[in-house]
C-alpha cells in the first residue's frame, strides 16, 4: 500500500509540473485587463487575448515571446507593442520562416529560424516569389510545400503590417445606422463591420490613447519596450484596467445589440487559459501507465486508480468541449483539429462501455493510449491542427445535418481506432511468443472485432446520411467526390475483414493485423483527402502540412505489425520442420 501511494504521488506531481506553465501563466499580471477586450476578427468576436495569441502564433510559431534576454513575454503584450513601437519590431527576429527551399529562395541563412521584417521586406526577392505563388494559385492545384510556406509568410507579413498599422485590430462596432457612417477618409462603413484602431474617432478615440498611456506604464520596467517609451510616458495615467473598461463602456454605446456579453469574452479567455485538452492527455497517460501495470500484477487498487485518472480526465475532456460548443454555437467538428478531439473522445467512450462490461484492463488502456496520442498530435501541431474558434463554411450551417452526418461518421473512426490500438497491443504479444489461441490474445481479437463491427455501423450509417446532406446542399445525392469515395473504401475495407473472420479466412493473428492495417484507410479518407489530395467538394476541410509525419507513422507501424505477423508465422512453421526432419532422420 505504501508503494502505491508512493507512485500515485509521483505520478501527481508528475502532472502538476507538466501543468505547472498554464497556471503560472493563468496568474499573469500587469497587461491583464488587454486580455478581456473584445475584438472582431475573422468573422466573430473573440477576446484580444485569443487575438494575440493567434496572431503571435502564426508570425513568430508560439504563443510566448523568448525576448533576447531570455525571459518569456505573453502575447497582448508583444502584439499590442507592434502598434506602439513600430520601428522597434521592424528590427527584431519575430517572423519565423522554416522551410529550406524557402530560405534558399530568399538566400537565407538556413541556420537562421527567426528573421526581422525590415530585412524581409527589403529582400527584392521576396516580390517575385510572391508573383510565383499567385501565379500558380491561378491554376487551382493543390500548393505544394514550397508554396505552402510562401503563403505563409505572406501572411505572416500581412498580418504584422496590419497590427503595426492599426488595421487588424477592430474594437468598435458600427453605429446602427451604418450605413449613413463614415471612416476619417471618408470610406463608408460596412454594416456588421467593426471600426479599425486606425479609423477611431472622437471619445473612441481618445479612451484608447489613453489605454495605450496605461500600458506603457503597465510593461514590465526591464523591457525593452517600456525603456523605448520612457520618454513618452513621464504624464500620470490611470491603471489599465480603468481605462480599457472606459473603453468598453464607449464602444459598448455606440452599439450595445453587436457588443458581446461579459461573461462570454470571459469563458474563452478561461478556455485558453485552462486548456482542458493538455489536462486530458496528461491525466490519459497517468492512466493508461496505471493500467498496464494493474494489468500486468492483477493489482485491483492499481486498477481502480488507473480508472479514476481516465474518468477526470475525460472529465475535463468533456469540458472542453463543452467551452467550444458554447462559444461557437456547435458541435465542434468543423475541422481537423476538432475531429481529432472527438474522434479521441469516442474512442474513450467507447473503452469504457467494453471495460465496464468485460473488465479486461487492456481495452480502457488502448482507449486512454489512444486518447494521448490524438490530443498530444493537437497539442504539438498548432500550425497544422488549427485550433481557433472560426464561423462554419456555408455548407455546414445546418447544425442538424452537421450533427447527424459528420457527427456520426466521425465517430465510427473513433472505433477503428481503439481496434487499431488493440491490434497494436496484440502485435506486442505476439512478438513476446504468445500463440494466437492464448487467453489474453483471444480476449484482445473478440474487442477488436466488437469495435470494427460498431465503426462499421456508425461508417455506413455517416454514409447514408451524407448522402442525403450531399442532396440537400448540392444537389445530388452521390457524385464520386474523393472523400466520399474513401469513406465508402474504408467501409468495404473493414466489412472483408468482418465477412473474412465471419467465414474463417481471418484467424486471431490475422485479426490483429488486419484491424492495423485497415486503419490506414480510415487514415487516408480522414486525413489524406483533406491534407494530401486536397480536391472535392469536401473544400472546406482541406489543410497542410505533416504529410511527412503520418507518412513516417504509417509505414513503421506497418513494419512493425508485418514484423510480429512474420515472427509468428516463423514460430508456428518451426514445430513442423523439426517434426519432418526427425521422420527423415528415423
């Protein structure tokens, strides 16, 4: 007893360190009020919290500034200060570009990650591969790598210029009657279009100077900002919180019906802060270590802990999404990053309902496995798996066909894949010498085949759904469109292996090495269409990127199953080689 509670204790500082950075930064103060001011951006209102963040994200490749002294700076600070210190930014490193061939373009230092905006708007290249990019946009192939990191760095630049400028940063909404108002150069205001720092007028005006006054004096004395404006800010201001709710208070008036509510800018806020799905895999990969080992010693208190560790963490899993469906107003599956997030969710839920029934210890193992290697994937890949709250394309604003179609068809992967993490887990045991006839072999086959045959349901249901969502948004019911075509791959995929183990041509080994290799259909109509193919009518799930990773996943798991499947078949011909030889022999 004295050594559990030891290793429980382990494990949970183990998970205060890891989560130590996100309550450290929970805790930041100085610039804290910035935070909660409301700003429209990409077609909703989000906190500048969100703003900056996103926006630091995608020009420098994080969400913390590592400042030439070494210390780390939040990014309300970093953006805001584009706005007030101009030059300065102009002549810092803060646009990241990692592409080689890109740098080779631009004849960059290729040991160089982090180049200043001045030196790349002053490269004379940069025009030309920019005229290359539109150029082969003309065309509407899929962009390559290449072009993927051009695009890039125009909006890394494009999105520096407009924050310097004012441009990017819309914190006032239209006054009712839009349409009879104008900008300082005379523009009309778009209705349902929120007014630019740069065209602010009158009180407006004047409340955010007086922001920008507050947070001079906010900045931390040692940074380089701060000692920049010194010279600046020698007149008394008052703390910036007072001035950015002054602020509020008059952008509120001028058109409370588009202001958002208080309490709403706050729950984003708190989601960026907690981030409940880092939590998750965290307490996933607790689990899953305690049920190994629960599984290995029979040890029932370990089990039980393993179980608590799952639960809080799909506890605070099911959080999450709940923050983003009532930020956004949906379920959150409209693009990669959230799909991978579900499709993980199911795959603990369906875990749990085999473990609670059969109580096994492995099969909510592989769930809780599955579950880090998705949520880890979101965590590390920011610039693949967007994971910013945007509007739905047209096409999926019917929330009930988003529901019922996309929903559904989702979660049939989410099956497939704890059938992929158990045919992984039997691999292991095949290659340590367990026959396929062994107990916990046989075990293992009868949850996969439980779970491909409810993936196959839930695939051929999300079909036929599709079908009828694809008549009623486009017209027709079934058009050959590359994701629907691998959809219906996969689902043929799995049903041979069903039929094939139905009929006796997939025994256990079989079924082990089948429910990995099929995975990579799932892999190619998930994953492929949108990041590889990038064609079809699907267009509003295609991405970038990480082609090279899952590629690299795929083909050494692929060894690794045909690796234990080839010792197996090794083993299983000895017996009767050595049988033949003695005969001869006698």
């Amino acid at each position: 007893m004295k050594k559990l509670k030891l290793v429980l204790g382990l494990l949970l500082s183990a998970f205060v360190v890891a989560s130590a950075p996100a309550l450290a930064q929970a805790e930041e103060k100085g610039t804290e009020a910035l935070r909660f001011l409301p700003v429209q951006d990409a077609g909703r209102i989000k906190p500048f919290d969100t703003l900056a963040r996103e926006t630091l994200q995608l020009v420098y490749g994080s969400q913390t500034y590592k400042s030439p002294k070494g210390d780390r700076r939040p990014a309300i600070e970093i953006v805001m200060t584009w706005m007030l210190l101009p030059q300065y930014w102009d002549g810092q490193k803060i646009v990241e570009i990692t592409h080689k061939g890109l740098k080779d373009s631009l004849k960059l230092p290729d040991t160089e990650k982090y180049f200043t905006p001045q030196d790349l708007l002053a490269n004379q290249r940069l025009s030309l591969i920019i005229q290359e990019l539109n150029s082969f946009r003309a065309t509407k192939q899929k962009l390559t790598p290449y072009f993927q990191a051009v695009q890039r760095l125009e909006s890394q630049l494009g999105m520096f210029q407009a924050i310097k400028l004012g441009q990017a940063m819309r914190v006032v909404p239209p006054l009712p009657n839009a349409t009879a108002a104008k900008t300082e150069d005379g523009r009309p205001v778009e209705p349902e279009k929120w007014i630019t720092v740069a065209d602010l007028q009158g009180e407006a005006q004047d409340k955010f100077k007086t922001i920008i006054k507050s947070l001079i004096q906010a900045l931390p004395s040692n940074s380089a900002e701060a000692q920049a404006q010194q010279a600046q800010s020698s007149e008394p201001t008052i703390p910036l919180s007072q001035a950015v709710e002054e602020f509020k208070s008059v952008a509120r008036a001028q058109n409370p019906a588009l202001y958002p509510a208080e309490r709403d800018i706050k729950i984003e806020v708190h989601e960026r802060e907690l981030h409940p799905f880092k939590i998750s895999w965290i307490l996933y990969l607790l689990g899953a270590i305690l049920l190994a080992w629960a599984w290995q010693l029979d040890h029932k208190q370990l089990y039980r802990a393993g179980w608590t560790f799952a639960i809080v963490g799909f506890i605070m899993h099911t959080y999450g999404f709940g923050l983003r469906m009532y930020l956004t107003g949906r379920p959150p599956v409209s693009n990669m990053y959230e799909s991978v997030v579900w499709v993980s969710w199911g795959a603990l839920v369906f875990s749990m309902f085999f473990e609670a029934t059969h109580r096994k210890k492995f099969v909510l193992m592989a769930g809780s496995l599955v579950g880090v290697l998705c949520l880890i994937v979101a965590d590390l890949a920011p610039t693949i798996l967007d994971r910013s709250l945007q509007p739905l394309e047209p096409v999926l604003r019917s929330n009930m066909w988003l529901t019922v179609h996309v929903l559904t068809i989702t979660i049939s992967y989410s099956a497939f894949f704890l059938a992929w993490a158990l045919g992984n887990i039997g691999a292991g045991f095949l290659l340590k010498g367990d026959k396929p006839t062994s107990e916990r072999i046989r075990v293992i086959v009868q949850s996969i085949y439980r779970a491909v045959q409810i993936g196959v349901v839930l695939l051929a249901a999300g079909i036929i759904l599709g079908g009828i969502w694809a008549d009623y948004s486009w017209g027709r019911f079934w058009g050959w469109d590359p994701k629907e075509t691998w959809a219906l791959i996969a689902l043929l995929g799995y049903l041979a292996i069903l039929h094939g183990r139905l009929v006796g041509w997939v025994q256990n080994a079989g079924m082990l090495v089948n429910s990995v290799i099929a995975f990579n259909l799932v892999i190619m109509a998930w994953y492929g269409v949108n990041f590889v193919l990038g064609a079809g009518l699907h267009s509003y799930g295609f991405g970038a990127g990480g082609v090279q990773y899952v590629a690299a996943f795929v083909i050494l798991n692929l060894i690794y199953v045909g690796y234990a499947y080839y010792v197996h078949r090794a083993r299983k011909d000895v017996p009767t080689s050595t049988k033949q030889s003695d005969n001869m022999s006698a």
